[in-house]
C-alpha cells in the first residue's frame, strides 16, 4: 500500500501537474483522482496479464 | 533515525522539484524559480493528501463489499 | 517472501508499461492503452526470455573460449 | 549477471519497443540482440576508462 | 552529504555535459559550480518550505 | 566486497554514458559512440571531483563562519 501510495503520487503529479502553482485547482483535482483510478486499473490489469503469462 | 528519514524525504522531493522547475543555472535563484519551487512542494504535499485519503475510501469500500464483489 | 517478491515485480512492470502506454488520464481505461498494457507485460517477458537466453549462450562461449581468447 | 540481465532489459525494452504489438516481430527481435550485444561493448569500454582513469 | 554529492554531480552533469567532450572546458565548469550552488539553493528552499508546511 | 562496489559504480556509469550517448543500436558500436561513452567516463569523473572540492570548501567556509553568519 505504501509502495502504491509512492508511485500513484510520483506518476499523477507529473502526468497533472507540469507547473505548480499557488493551489491545487479543482481541474488538477479532478485530473490526479483520474489517474489514480487509471493507475490501479493499471496495476490490475498488469497484474493479472503478469500472472496469466506465468501458467 | 528521524534525522535521516526527514533528509531523504527532502532529498527526494528537491529531486522532483528540482526536474519541474529548473532550466538552465544561472547565477541566482530567480524568483519565477523560487516560486515554482515552494508551490512545487505544496503541491506535491496536496497530492500526496489527496491521494493517500482516496486510497483509504477505496480500501474500506473494499472491505465493506468484499462479500458482493470481487476486488477487480 | 513470495508474495512480496511478486508485488514488487508487478509494481515495476506497471510502471514501465504505464510510461510506456499512458497519455493523459481520461474517465474509463480506452480499449487502445488496455491493449497497450496487455501486449507490453507480454512484449517484456518475451525480451526477458530472450535476452536471458542471449546472455547464457554468451556466458557459456566465453568460458569455452577461455583459453584461445580474452574477454574484451 | 542478474543486475546486467535486469539493466539490458529495461534499456532495450525502451530503445527498441515503443510500443508493443501482439508478437515479438523479427526486426525487434533483432534489434533487440543488436542492442545487448551494444550494451555489453558499452559496459566493457566503461569499465576499461573507469580503470584505466583510476590508475 | 554522501547523497547530495551523488545528486548533484548526476543532476548537473545531465544539465551540463549534454554531450561530452575531451575535455572539461570553462564553460561546463562554470555551469557546473553554478549548478551546484543552485542545486544547494534549491535543497534550503524545499528543506524550509517542507518544514513550514508540517507546522 | 570491493569488486561488488566497482561493478556497481560501472553498472550506474555505463547506464548514464548509455543514456548520453547511445542513439539507435546497429551492427557495430561506431566510432563516434565510442568516443562518446570514453568521454562521458572521463567528463563524469572530471565533474566528480570539482563537485566534490566544491562541496569541502563550502562544508569549510560554513564551519569558519558559524558564529558569525547562520546556514540560511
């Protein structure tokens, strides 16, 4: 959970916000609440690809 | 020890803000550079809240349907 | 663990397929970077394979040639 | 060897498939070879002008 | 300080040497100690802007 | 071990000068990448060391001027 917690952080910020500015914008919201989504359907989808391969 | 987590969470996030804010050196820290920096770890600090809060809704919710759902 | 072993795989697989595949973050997972994501974990496991047998048949010509040549 | 395995993966992964298809074709394949046997050169020659600068 | 030295020369060295020559010229030197002390700026900054933010 | 430190000194070298140097992989490493990546050693050691210098002068100034100036 931790590591998930890292990763989701270090790839949304860079995917939603490329020039920080004085707060977080309901859009920067909206974006990084997206790509965390996107990223776990990622990390299901990978996971189960991954482990489909190996039987 | 705590000195030591707190300088490696500061080496990490310069890291970060370093690569969104910097261009090229030059001789000070011009202050459109100055501010990215300090909105840079606001932000990053917002994020990380904002994400580590929707992380736990989700897990509870998946706690709470576990019987119903699969996790998918 | 096992188990701890297989997470760290799959959280470094999903991070080189999520550079590789993801654009912009949009409602739903689009057919287009679901099939990205599925060929990518396929695609890698094929170079892994490919590359560790590679890296064998070399390991093994270096040590047959070890007296007539050097390693270079 | 596991760390040059891993090394040589993740680069030629990102130099020679950009993005991946539903095989392995044959011009990845080869560049794929191509591109370890060039990693390989590349590991030697570094290590030969890190000791040779270290003497 | 181990770990600043390392960031700072993998940093500057990429903001610097793009692509490397015979020698280190005076102009990749300047840059580079202008990078370093930009770098150490940056580190204060982040260092007291984390810091407040925790307050 | 010494020899596992100097590998991995190489192994994070050779990734830096790769990623420096290395464009498309064809047939041969041609003799402009080979200068290239000899160079890149040389120029990463070169700007090892004034970093390094650098950063003992400044550890020294600091520690002279502790009374007089705070860090900042």
């Amino acid at each position: 959970m931790q590591e998930l917690l890292s990763k989701v952080t270090d790839k949304c910020f860079k995917k939603c916000i490329s020039s920080p500015g004085t707060s977080l914008g309901s859009s920067d919201q909206k974006c990084i609440a997206m790509c965390m989504d996107r990223y776990m359907d990622s990390f299901n989808l990978v996971s189960k690809a991954y482990s489909e391969r190996l039987r | 020890t705590e000195k030591q987590k707190f300088q490696n969470i500061i080496h990490e996030l310069n890291e970060k803000c370093w690569d969104t804010c910097m261009d090229k050196p030059s001789n000070k820290l011009d202050s459109r550079t100055e501010s990215c920096l300090k909105n840079c770890v606001s932000r990053f600090l917002d994020a990380n809240i904002l994400i580590t809060e929707r992380l736990e809704k989700k897990a509870t919710e998946m706690l709470n349907n576990h019987d119903s759902m699969s996790l998918e």
